[in-house]
C-alpha cells in the first residue's frame, strides 16, 4: 500500500448534504461534456450520478460522501462492474476494457471515497486540518490511501 498525500487548500465550500437536496451540473472540457447530478431523496444515502458521452458512472454514498457502491457503464458494454464497500473489503465484479474483472481488495476501517472533490468539501468547512480515505483508480481497480492536509 502507498499512501499519497494531497495538500487542499479552497476559498468556498459547499454545505454537507441534506436529506431533499438535489444537485445538478455540468462540466464542459474543450468538446466534451459532463452532466452531473446528486439525489439525497431522504433516508441515510446519496446518489451521485455523472454521464458523458461514453460513461455513466452511478456511486451511492452516506451524507458524510463515505462511498458504499460504485457501479459503472462505458464503452459501449466493455466496462461495466460494480464495486460494494463490505467492511474492510470493497468486491469488485464486471468488465473493465472487455476483460472480466471479480477482485477483493482490502481496505481499513478508512472512509472510501469515489467522488473525492465533492467529498473532500466537509474538511474544508471544518475545523479538522486533515483527513484519511480509501480511492480506486479507474484504469487499474486498485485501492489507494491517501492522505489530504488542508493549508
């Protein structure tokens, strides 16, 4: 295991999210594009939902963004897996680049997070000068800890 350290340092920040909010947005980077939105219809999940041209990544977190599904579409059916937080394991089955993929990786009792940018926004309104998490790369489906230090 690596662990990565990212400084974080922000000027604004959004509020943690609520039960009955509902985000939308999108991202434009020369020709594509990227639609986005997050449902916090009630209870004790979030849905965040991101689609482009080609993907549609789907991940299902608690309020505090620890991410307890992740379930991705793209390439017209050759990636499409579903990774699921099971304790200290995240299960990964699917298809990543036309190749079948069925791993465990192992994790700490670490928060996981898939949407770091929009999870990481809780450290930034509070008081906490660091904060700990579980990422997967996309390309490789590998677990990475990494460390974020808030300047």
């Amino acid at each position: 295991m690596t662990l990565f350290t990212v400084s974080v340092c922000a000027c604004w920040t959004l509020p943690p999210a609520r039960a009955g909010e509902a985000y939308h947005y999108r991202e434009t980077t020369g020709k594509a594009v990227t639609n986005g939105r997050g449902d916090s219809p009630g209870g004790s999940l979030l849905t965040l939902a991101c689609t482009s041209l080609n993907e549609q990544h789907t991940t299902t977190t608690r309020h505090d963004y620890d991410t307890v599904r992740w379930r991705v579409s793209a390439g017209k059916g050759r990636t499409a897996f579903l990774a699921e937080r099971d304790k200290n394991t995240i299960v990964i089955h699917g298809m990543l680049s036309g190749q079948p993929v069925d791993k465990v990786l192992k994790v700490d009792n670490a928060t996981w997070y898939r949407a770091a940018s929009l999870s990481l926004r809780e450290l930034v309104a509070s008081d906490d000068s660091e904060r700990v998490f579980w990422t997967i790369r996309y390309d490789t489906l590998t677990a990475h800890k990494i460390r974020t230090i808030k300047t």
